[in-house]
C-alpha cells in the first residue's frame, strides 16, 4: 500500500514537473516572440518631385542624401523620368509626389496650378502602369496649406486631392492634419498613412520605409 501511495505521489510530483516545464517554456516563447509587423515598406530608386512647386522637396531630399539613398530628384518631372536610371543604375522603383502650392514657385517655373496638376495625373497614371509606388506627402504644415492664399485661392488643397487619393502611402506632419483632411483620405481610400511631429522626424520615416 505505502508502494502504492509512493507511486502516485512519484507519478503526480512528475505530472506538476511537466506542466511546469511547459508553462516555463510557454512564457520562454512569448518573452522570445518577434515584434510586431513593421510600418509600410517601399523600394529604392525613389524619383522625388512636386506638385505645386514648393519648397518643401528639399526637406526631402536633404533627408534622402543624408542617409545615401538611391534617387533621383525633379521638381517638373513628367512620365518620361519614370524611365531614368538613378544614380545607382537601378530602374526608379517609388514616386514621392511632395503637395502644397507655392504662388512664387509656380510664377518662377512659368506653370499654373492647372499645368502642375494635369503634369502629376500623366505622372500618375504612367506611375501605376509600370507598377511604380506612389507615395502622397504633405509636410509644410497648416501654414503651407494657408501660406499666401489670397481669399478663393484654394491651390494648396488642389494639389492634395490631385495626388493623396491616388497614393499608395501618405507621409504627413502632423500639424498639417489639424482639421483631418488626411485622416478622411486616409481612412475613405484605405491608404496607411505616417503622420510625424517634428521635421527632424522625417529623417526616421524614411529610414524605416526605405529599410536604411
């Protein structure tokens, strides 16, 4: 009987070992378990242009040669740049389309915003066929989007509804969205979207969709 008793006690102390082990090892896993999905991912070369002809490409592309990425830069490009080899020899693999209207900067171009506008639709539309990534920005803020508007001129927001909805991907600081007019494109398209607070978060945007 007391044989009995000792091999029960033996088989249940093995059982608790068991599951102990078990639970052990389950804990081990989860502590050990990757990260959560990274943010969205794009692919160099990346061609940069405007839609607009503000300044704020060059926030950009101070970004982009910092961090020694592959690209190619044109303010007026057109369907035709889609096909120039980047600096690297690669074929251009992502568009960013910068939006929000400089007055000066269309003046000094000698372009309306009707010119800027049907250049990005062609861009688009040739973009999409070669299965290029098109990537929606708007990083000047609510002062880009009010900047020199005379009263009706509404040129900053027609160059956002000409590029975002037809984006793969929005980049925009944050202050720029204070009335929601991304988060509606965003949410209405099912377009992800990086919002970001400070210019100098930029650079870390792009170092995480890029993979730099």
């Amino acid at each position: 009987m007391k044989t009995h008793s000792r091999l029960i006690s033996t088989t249940v102390a093995f059982s608790l070992l068991l599951l102990l082990v078990s639970l052990t090892a389950g804990v081990a896993q989860q502590k050990a378990a990757p990260a959560a999905a990274a943010g969205p991912k794009a692919s160099l070369p990346v061609l940069l242009t405007s839609c607009g002809q503000s300044p704020d490409p060059t926030k950009f592309e101070l970004f982009l040669k910092a961090l020694k990425m592959d690209y190619v830069s044109k303010l007026d490009a057109t369907a035709a740049d889609l096909n120039t080899k980047s600096p690297g020899g690669a074929p251009i693999k992502s568009v960013i389309i910068v939006t929000g209207a400089s007055l000066k900067g269309m003046g000094a171009a000698g372009v309306s915003i009707e010119d800027e506008i049907a250049r990005i639709k062609t861009l688009i539309a040739a973009a999409k066929k070669q299965n290029i990534r098109i990537i929606g920005a708007h990083i000047g803020g609510m002062s880009r989007r009010a900047q020199g508007a005379a009263p009706g001129d509404n040129s900053d927001e027609l160059t956002i509804d000409a590029v975002c909805p037809q984006a793969a991907l929005l980049i925009v600081k944050k202050d720029g969205d204070e009335d929601g007019r991304f988060t509606t494109i965003s949410k209405g398209r099912n377009i992800p979207m990086i919002l970001y607070e400070k210019n100098m978060d930029l650079q870390n945007v792009l170092k995480d969709l890029f993979g730099k």
